[in-house]
C-alpha cells in the first residue's frame, strides 16, 4: 500500500538567513511511504500530516536536509510498518526566479 500526501503548505520557520530565522515562510512538502497494510493497523494520512506540519514548525530547522531527516526517521518511530519513505521539500519564496527543495528516500527492512 501507498499513502501520498502532495503539496501540503505551510508556514515555519526554516532557513540559515537572519530573515528565515525571523519570519516564517512558505514550505511545500510532498510524502509517498509505502507500508504492509493491515486493516486493524493501518497508516492514518492524517496522523502523518500532524506530524510533519508540527515537527517542521516546532524545530525551526536550519537546514532542509537535516528537516526531511529527522522527518524520516520520525515516520518510521512512529509507523513502524513503513518500509519506504520518500519526502521533498520546496521553499517557494526564498529566491526570485525558482523554487528551491530537498529530496530524501530511505527504505527500510520490511516487517
């Protein structure tokens, strides 16, 4: 089974600029997490999508990279029959002419 999530937009606190760490701004993340689906313990889209909006905001990120990861691993401590996991991350407003973003893939030994 596949849970996507695209496009979910927000806004956080996320950046190495004086200005990143003073106003929040815009991120765009997109989540695909491939699972054994189990009928009785089944993956909640919503629970993933809490807790990414809220792991973003709350940790005021510096880097990206360092966002998507700690992202991966907490899908994985808290969905642990995810055996693929992959997130991009888009900051749509921080330059003028193009969409900058991150993408992370981490597969995992299945259940």
């Amino acid at each position: 089974m596949q849970i996507y999530i695209k496009n979910l937009t927000f806004f956080a606190i996320i950046g190495l600029l004086k200005s990143e760490r003073k106003t929040a701004q815009k991120i765009i993340i997109n989540a695909k997490i491939k699972y054994k689906y189990d009928k009785i313990d089944f993956i909640n889209y919503v629970d993933i999508v809490d807790m990414i909006k809220s792991t973003i905001i709350n940790k005021k990120f510096e880097l990206l990279e360092e966002a998507l990861e700690t992202l991966a691993q907490n899908i994985k401590i808290k969905f642990p029959q995810a055996n693929q996991i992959k997130l991009k991350i888009f900051k749509p407003n921080i330059l003028k002419d193009c969409i900058v973003g991150v993408k992370i893939k981490r597969n995992f030994k299945k259940n």
